[in-house]
C-alpha cells in the first residue's frame, strides 16, 4: 500500500476566502418554515382533568368536614381521614391549575394556553 496521497493536488489556499457575492448565494441549510412554531391544539383532555380534579376534591373534602363533625353516621368516621387526604391531593392541582384556566378565560395579561400543560 501507498503512502501517498492520491487528491494532494484539489486542496485550496487557506488563504483564500470566497467572494461577498458567494457567500449569500449559497444555502446555509436554514428553511424559514422551522422558525415558525408549529399551531398547538387546544387541550381539552388536560381541562377537563382539571375541572374533574377539582371537582372531586372539593367533594372529598366536603364529605371528609361533614364526617368528622358528624352530620353524617358515626358507621362512616373511618372514612374522613382518607377522603381529606385524597381530597387534599385531588385540590391543590385542580384549584391551581383551575385558576390559571380561569385567568385565560377572562384574558388577563400574562396567562395563555402554553401554561396548561399538555397530557
């Protein structure tokens, strides 16, 4: 096998730098479509999470309040430790998240679609 180099003779000067003309005629490899964001549907699966999380814990915790002052049976006191626990957990997400829904429903500057996350 040989040593030598067989294209020694295509390199250009590395001084060399191509003409201003050259240089703005040739692709960069840019398209101006991948700049533009692509239009994000609307998430109705992720509000109705929401509303659905919210709804329910605000019935957990109702139901868990009314337990433990006993309007209902004292058969039904097991239950009230559970049901605020869920309650809590199903509330926070849904009333935050409800919130900001909300704020995008009367337009307030600063919320938009982008701040529900998408499921």
């Amino acid at each position: 096998m040989s040593r030598r180099r067989t294209n020694a003779g295509s390199y250009e000067l590395l001084n060399s730098e191509p003409d201003e003309e050259e240089q703005h005629d040739q692709p960069d490899g840019f398209v101006d479509e991948q700049w533009v964001e692509p239009q994000r549907k609307f998430p109705w699966k992720t509000i109705l999470f929401i509303l659905f999380f919210f709804v329910a814990g605000a019935t957990c915790l109702t139901f868990s309040i009314l337990v433990s002052s006993g309007v209902f049976n004292e058969k039904y006191a097991d239950r009230a430790w559970p049901l605020l626990i869920l309650g809590i957990l199903m509330f926070i997400p849904g009333g935050y998240y409800g919130y900001i829904l909300l704020c995008i429903f009367l337009k307030r500057d600063g919320f938009t679609v982008e701040d529900i996350p998408m499921l």
